[in-house]
C-alpha cells in the first residue's frame, strides 16, 4: 500500500485558465487508474478529445456542459458522467465559479486524441 499526499503535488497549468492535479497514475505506482482533477475558469475546461478506455468525468464543484458525441449534459456538484472508451467528448464550465472536476480512467496512462491538433498532448507513464 502507498500513501499519497495530495496536499504536495503540484497544479500543472494544462492551458490557461486550467489547473490540473494528477493524483494516480503509472507514475504513483497505479496499474488500472488515472485519476487528476482539474480547475477550470469560467468558459474554460477541455477540448473535444477521446481515450482508448472508459473515463468517469466527476463535477465536484461549479457547472459544466459535458459534450458526448452529439449529446450534451449539464452536470452539476455531486453528478458524473460515463464516457464510453473512444467516444470524443469534452467539457467546460458554464458557471460563474471555477468548475472542479475529477476524472477517473481506466488506464494507469494518460493519453488523449484531441480533434484540435495544435492541443498539447500529454502522457504520464513512467520514464524507463
């Protein structure tokens, strides 16, 4: 068993108005799990993007419209949605107060395809 702190790990600046915190991954020892939550300002959030596991997208705090495929959702506080494996979805807040989300996939990784090529991509995996 690893005891993690959360309350040292650093906020990353995905892109502006984007703060992320990766909380389980390869790089913490997981083999199954990727979880990080984000903050996001108002009208900010993520891309149209897809992965190529499941994904549990949590609003812990604020409002978001959640786009999945053609569908959206606006989610609130204490709401999830299930993101099926390589369904492009993506996010952002329509509040006024920052939107916190976590987010939970079923990969150890992070990988994203993102429909905006010029979006930074990111991987967490362990150097070898």
């Amino acid at each position: 068993m690893t005891v993690q702190d959360h309350n040292v790990a650093e906020l990353e600046t995905w892109r502006d108005g984007v703060r992320t915190q990766m909380r389980t991954s390869a790089l913490t020892s997981a083999h199954q799990l990727c979880i990080f939550e984000q903050w996001c300002d108002a009208g900010l959030g993520a891309p149209i993007h897809e992965h190529a596991v499941e994904e549990v997208l949590e609003v812990i705090a604020g409002t978001a419209e959640i786009w999945l495929d053609d569908a959206s959702f606006t989610v609130t506080a204490n709401q999830s949605v299930l993101i099926p494996r390589g369904a492009r979805h993506g996010f952002k807040n329509i509040g006024e107060d920052v939107l916190h989300v976590r987010a939970t996939l079923a990969a150890a990784v992070f990988e994203a395809s993102y429909d905006d090529r010029a979006e930074l991509s990111r991987r967490y995996a362990p150097k070898r």
